[in-house]
C-alpha cells in the first residue's frame, strides 16, 4: 500500500490499522513475561512524479550501459571507459542528488552497515542517493509502473533510515 498509494495514504492507513489489530491480537494472547520485539526492514517517503528523472532523456543516455536498483538508489554501470564522465554528468543533471563512484559508494555503504561490503562488482560504476522527494530511474530498464510507485526507500533520508522498532513484555 505504501509503494502504490504512498506513506499516509488511505490504504497505508487501513492497511495500518490492520496490522495494529492483529498485533494488539497476539500480544493479549501472550503467557507473562514473553518479550516481543516487533521491526519493520526500513522507512519511506512519499516521492513526486515532477522530481522523478528518467536518464533515457537526458543527455547522460549515451554513457549508460545498464541501470538496478531503485530510483532513491539508482546503480548505473556505464558503457566502457566512461565512468568518470558519466560520475560528471549525472552529478551535474542531478544538482542536489548524492551522485558516488563505485568506490566511494563502497565506502559509504561500508559507514553505513558498519560492514564492508562483500560484492563490490554489484554496485553501479555510478551510484545515484536521490536528494529531496526525488527518484532517478531509466526508462530503458525499468518499466512503467516502476515509475508509478509512489511511496518509496533506500535512500538516505531521515525518514527512509528510521526503522520502527516496537519492544512489548506481557
């Protein structure tokens, strides 16, 4: 509901109290002194269709070999040789955006997860942390609905960073 409708949306909300009801279900249930920790695997933001950048359009297209992710982390790995200008003309298309070489992404991703990462050849030549309520996808390797989604994460927002963590002794 939150990818389809975004964050606050009526069926977020129904969707919500759903998972309220049942939870308040099992923790009545519970024999005393059981300990329940409930989490959820991250936050998210509602994104805007005006911010969303589709890099088939731009003129970043012709160093662009493949793109995975997502449009608040977007991986792109460019055509031969062309990383440092893609790095270069994304940051610039991208102002704002948080616009990383696959080392540096590295890094980051290592501060973050407090681990280094394991698979470094996964990561993008370039890697997109879109900025504000922003996406950044490609239109040549992500479908339409992709676009469509509306409440998103991954990126490096408050919001999508803040996972809930719910602790209940019965």
């Amino acid at each position: 509901a939150g990818h389809g409708y975004g964050v606050g949306s009526d069926k977020w909300v129904k969707n919500l109290e759903k998972a309220d009801r049942a939870i308040g279900i099992m923790l009545d249930s519970l024999a005393p002194e059981v300990r329940v920790i409930i989490t959820a695997d991250h936050g998210m933001l509602n994104t805007s269709p005006e911010v969303t950048v589709d890099l088939a359009k731009t003129a970043a297209a012709e160093f662009i070999a493949d793109a995975s992710g997502e449009g608040r982390v977007l991986h792109v790995h460019a055509q031969p040789g062309a990383a440092a200008v893609l790095q270069e003309t994304l940051q610039t298309l991208l102002g704002s955006a948080k616009v990383l070489n696959r080392d540096q992404a590295e890094a980051l991703f290592a501060a973050y997860n407090g681990t280094p990462v394991r698979r470094k050849e996964l990561l993008g030549d370039v890697v997109i942390f879109a900025a504000g309520t922003g996406q950044t996808l490609d239109s040549r390797f992500f479908k339409e609905q992709v676009f469509q989604m509306k409440g998103l994460h991954g990126g490096l927002s408050e919001s999508e960073m803040r996972v809930p963590l719910l602790r209940y002794v019965s």
